[in-house]
C-alpha cells in the first residue's frame, strides 16, 4: 500500500504541503494567535490496562524483548494518523501544512540519576506501520543512542552553546526567520527536536503522574503526549461486586489552530481505542485516509 506522491507546488515547505482548501476562518487562525503558546489546548483521559497487559506479556514471549507501553501509545498514535491526518498538520509561516511523514519526538534520559542529561531524538514512520514495525525502529533509535556519545541534536546544541550570549540569541533569530519562510535546512529540521509530528514523554519510568506539558513556539511540534505511572482503583463490576482494576492516565497538549475541537475529539477517541486494543495494530491499517488539498 505505497502513498501516492504528491507534486510540489509553489508554497509548499521541505517538510509538508501547504493546504489551501480551508475554510477562511481556519486560514485567518493563524494570524490572531500567533504561537503554539497562544493556541494550546490541554486534556487529559485514561486507559484501562487488562488488555495492554495481556498483550505486553504476548509480545515479549514472542521475543520482544523491552516491548512496552512506549510501543503501543505510538503505533497507536501512527494509526490514529492514518486515519484522521488532520491532527499531523502544522502551523509555519502562518500557514497550514500538511506534514509529508509521522515523526514522532522522543526524551531518553541517558541514565537514572539526577546528575544525568537527556538525549531526544526524533523516528519516522509511515501511516502503514504496524506496531512489529514501531518496535523495531524505536528499539534501533534507543540503541543507536545508546552506543553514540552524543545524538545529532546534542551534537549541534554543543556547537550553538559555545557561541557567545549576544551572537547565539542572533543565530536563533536567524533559524527562526528562516523556519518562518521554509528555508531551514533539512539539516537542522532533522536534528530538531522542535520539528515534528508530535512528542512522547514517559513519566511512568519515573514513577509519576503524567504532566500537563506545554507546546514549544520555536519549530512547529503541534501535540505533546505524555503518560505516567500505573494507578491502582476500586470499581463495582457488572454484578455491583468491587473489582479491582488498572490504569494509565496521559495528557495531551494541541495546537488548535490545526483543526477544529471536533475533528481532535474524534481523533483521539479513536486512537483511545487503538490502545485499548492493540491486537489491531499487528496489521497495517485496511486504507490510509489522506488529508485535503
């Protein structure tokens, strides 16, 4: 199932196509809020665990070895933009665009000490991943980072930092004038952990709730995941008996300025549902539904 190529038009940027089909009122969004700071949303909502679980343990008797909650929330997340393309989209220039690709931003903390940095990195996936194929590229990715003193984002933050106060203020302008206009070099778009589709953070490594994270202005990142530990709770089953059962609660942050409050709510209901039933992310999705012009 190959995604048909698009031709690139003028006004399209290195990363996405422009769209040119919405409603004035979305078209003019950008102009009145004009940061992800002025145009962020939050919510939050939980998921159920039995099934994960039970899924987790199949997978790592399979062999998977680590496979985990990281895997299932971004295959989920890969299909849920398979099938509403809508919440890729990003907002630069003032201009909507369609991203050609899912990249999805990880934090990796280099080691578990309070001394230690963090590292991010940054996988691209297609709409037609499984989550076998997730598991494979996200495993690859920790490792690469793993075995290389510093990843490409370190290596060109560690050149910027030894600039001057006054000359690396100046540079940022410059990359953000130029990220404005679309001429930031795919270099640095691709070391950036500010460009993408979206980012994932995993508190409940750390053993804590997830944090309500806000969305950073430079670059064009539109939605920010993050999931915590797991919590314990007391429900009445069917019978009115108290049952015990598990859950992962998970924050997400949105530019709003990419599609409208519905359109996110039916979204993320679905990619709610993905996580509730990873079974199905072990195929590719039936068609791949492609965003307007």
């Amino acid at each position: 199932m190959d995604k048909p190529k698009r031709k690139r038009r003028f006004g399209d940027r290195k990363e996405g196509r422009r769209i040119r089909s919405l409603d004035p009122l979305y078209a003019f969004t950008p102009f009145i809020m004009k940061t992800r700071g002025d145009a962020t949303n939050y919510f939050s909502a939980s998921v159920e665990l039995e099934a994960i679980e039970k899924y987790i343990k199949k997978k790592r008797e399979e062999g998977l070895k680590g496979f985990g909650i990281l895997h299932i929330f971004i295959a989920g997340y890969v299909r849920c933009v398979s099938q509403y393309p809508g919440v890729n989209r990003f907002v630069s220039g003032k201009r909507i665009y369609a991203r050609n690709n899912i990249e999805i931003v990880m934090t990796v903390k280099k080691r578990m000490s309070t001394t230690a940095g963090e590292t991010e990195f940054k996988v691209v996936f297609e709409p037609t991943d499984t989550i076998n194929t997730v598991y494979e590229r996200v495993n690859e990715a920790i490792e690469k980072i793993k075995t290389e003193e510093d990843s490409s984002t370190d290596k060109v933050a560690a050149v910027l930092i030894k600039l001057p106060r006054p000359l690396l203020s100046a540079a940022i302008r410059f990359f953000d004038w130029l990220d404005y206009h679309g001429w930031l070099p795919m270099s640095l778009i691709g070391a950036s952990p500010f460009h993408g589709s979206m980012v994932i953070t995993d508190l409940g490594s750390l053993g804590i709730p997830p944090i309500f994270h806000h969305l950073y202005n430079f670059g064009n990142v539109p939605v920010f995941i993050a999931f915590g530990a797991k919590r314990k709770t007391v429900e009445l089953d069917k019978e009115g008996k108290p049952v015990e059962k598990k859950y992962i609660d998970y924050t997400v942050a949105t530019d709003e300025r990419i599609c409208d409050g519905y359109y996110y709510a039916v979204a993320f209901k679905h990619f709610n549902y993905t996580l509730r039933n990873p079974e199905m992310l072990e195929a590719p999705p039936e068609y791949v539904v492609e965003d307007i012009d």
